[in-house]
C-alpha cells in the first residue's frame, strides 16, 4: 500500500490491494477518514491532487444482489454524471476496479438535514422552507431535463454543503421515468424507497408515476421539518394507507395549529392520495408562500 493511498482514518480503515493502490496514485487522489456507511457502500473523504476535498463512495460489488447490480447500478452512475445543477450533489469521477466501484462527488461538509434536524430544535419554519426549495430545484432538474424520477428522496439524501446550500444526493433509485420524445410518463413497477416516505401506490405495490412519488416524499420531508415527527404510523402498513385513504380529514388533522394556512395547502397538494391530483414539483417550487418564506431565512453559522 503506497503512502498517498493510505487512509488516515478514525474507526473503519478502507481496505485497498495494490490495483486500486496504483489507481489511487496514478489518479492522484488520497482517501482520508470514513464519512458515514449506507446499505450499499461507505463513504470517505478525499482529497485529490489539486487539494480539492471531495467524498468518494466505495460500493461493494459482491455485497450487492445480482438484482440490484443489474437493475440498478448502470442507472445510478449514467445519471449521476449527467446531472449538473447547483442542488445536486456533483459527481466528479467514477470507476471501477477489484469489484468495487468508487464514486468521486462534491464534498458537502454540513451533514445531511436528518442530521441537523436532529441537532437543532427549534428549527425556523423559514430555514426549513429554504432547503426545501433549493431541493425541490435539484429534484425539478432531475425531473424536468433528466426526465428521471429519483425514487429515494428523504431528509438523509438531503446535504447541506459548506456554505449550507442544501443538495440531493443518492441517485441509486433514480430512473428515467418519462419517454424522451412525447415526455409521456412511464409507470414505475420497482417498489423501492424508504418506508415511511413511501406514496400510497408504491405501498400498495401498484405501478405508478415516479414524478409523484418524489412529491409524496418531498411531502414527508417538508412534514418533517416543520412537526420533527412522520405524518403516517408507518409501522402498520394497513394502518398507514387507512390515514393516507383518509384525505383531506386525516393529514389535516396532524398539522400544527400554528402551522399557516398557506403551508397546510402546500402540503395537502403533496398528500393527495391521487396521484393525478398530486402537485408536480414544478409548481412546488413556484409556490409563493415558499418563496417568501425562503427569502426570510438565515443561515447558521459556522
Ligand atoms: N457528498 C457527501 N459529502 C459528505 N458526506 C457524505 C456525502 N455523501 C454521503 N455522505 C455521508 O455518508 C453517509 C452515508 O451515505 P450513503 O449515501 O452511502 O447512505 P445513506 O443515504 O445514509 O443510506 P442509504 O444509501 O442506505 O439509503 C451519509 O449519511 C453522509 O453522512
């Protein structure tokens, strides 16, 4: 193992043979401590020869099921180098070697907003408001030039960057959800997600549309942010999709009173369990209470 491939790391060290050793040096990058792990892989710091900082995802080929290396892994990594918008996480290189595949992408040093949530309490309705709309931009980007439906949206694949401009990440669901030509949308049959940002369709295990699905995410995501708890008890799945069938009463019925009537309607554009009725992200993003609210925000700092 050369020097400049060496990890320097706190806790887990990353294992290299002398392929991705040689790889490393001739590439000039240098792989620092461990970020964080997800289901399919680990994340690093690194650094590379110019000294620019970045995270590099090391996902473990023989850990994956043939399934998801089939399905979904051509569609993450041509997606994710495509996609260059100031909300989403920027991928800078991608290769593979000694049955892994390492991910270079912009380092963003604030965490994810789980994370802060988390860490912050109370949380201003405005700042909430901010990194949701800088998301719902990076999702809107995703939808409306990649015509790709991401899949995974949640406050874990939410980064905030040095500055605190907030990002998606984690394109490992995305997948192009709309034909190119007539942009007609094609429904999804690949059940994927996070439980309990799950929408009704993709619960029930019925195809639906990718585009509303994220909606519906972004939905639990914004919930999130201004009630620090889920909309629906998604720990009982049959339980789960009676409050979701229970639209407008139900989810009503869970929004803070002193929540503005302006973000209620926001969020019950997001909830409907119709998905022909639910909003597109494109009006999300164009909401004017959204707007006015976002331009209130300050920043934390450092
Ligand atoms: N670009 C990045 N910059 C800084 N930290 C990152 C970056 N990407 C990921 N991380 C850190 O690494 C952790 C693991 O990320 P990863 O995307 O592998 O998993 P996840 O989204 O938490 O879970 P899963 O992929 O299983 O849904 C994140 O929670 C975050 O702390």
């Amino acid at each position: 193992m050369s020097s400049s491939s060496q990890p320097s790391t706190t806790g887990d060290v990353l294992e290299f043979d002398s392929k991705i050793s040689a790889l490393f040096n001739h590439k000039g990058y240098k792989i620092m401590n461990k970020l964080g792990q997800g289901a399919y892989g680990k994340v690093y710091k690194a650094m590379d020869s110019s000294g620019r900082v970045s995270a590099v995802k090391v996902m473990d080929l023989s850990l994956m099921s043939e399934n998801f290396r089939n399905k979904f892994l051509p569609r993450e990594l041509s997606t994710l180098i495509e996609c260059r918008h100031e909300n989403l996480i920027q991928v800078w290189d991608i290769f593979r070697a000694s049955n892994k595949i390492f991910i270079f992408m912009e380092f963003a040093g604030n965490g994810d907003l789980a994370g802060y949530l988390k860490k912050h309490n109370p949380m201003e309705d405005s700042l909430s408001c901010l990194w949701f709309l800088q998301t719902s931009r990076g999702l809107s980007f995703l939808h409306e030039r990649m015509l790709s439906a991401h899949r995974d949206i949640k406050l874990d694949n939410m980064l905030l960057d040095g500055q605190y401009v907030a990002k998606l990440t984690d394109f490992g669901f995305a997948k192009p959800s709309a034909e190119k030509e007539r942009r007609q949308v094609l429904l999804s049959r690949t059940f994927c997600g996070t439980s309990p940002y799950k929408a009704p369709q993709v619960l029930a295990r019925k195809p639906y549309n990718g585009f509303k699905a994220d909606v519906w995410s972004m939905g639990v995501s914004l919930f999130l942010l201004f009630h620090r708890q889920f909309p629906f008890c998604w720990k009982d799945r049959p339980e789960q999709l009676r409050q979701i069938a229970d639209y407008p009463d139900y989810i009503r019925s869970r929004y803070r009173q002193d929540l503005p009537e302006d973000a209620k309607t926001l969020l019950d554009g997001m909830f409907n369990p119709d998905e022909k009725a639910r909003s597109w992200i494109k009006t999300i993003r164009n909401n004017k209470w959204l707007l006015n609210m976002s331009s209130t925000a300050i920043l934390p700092t450092q």
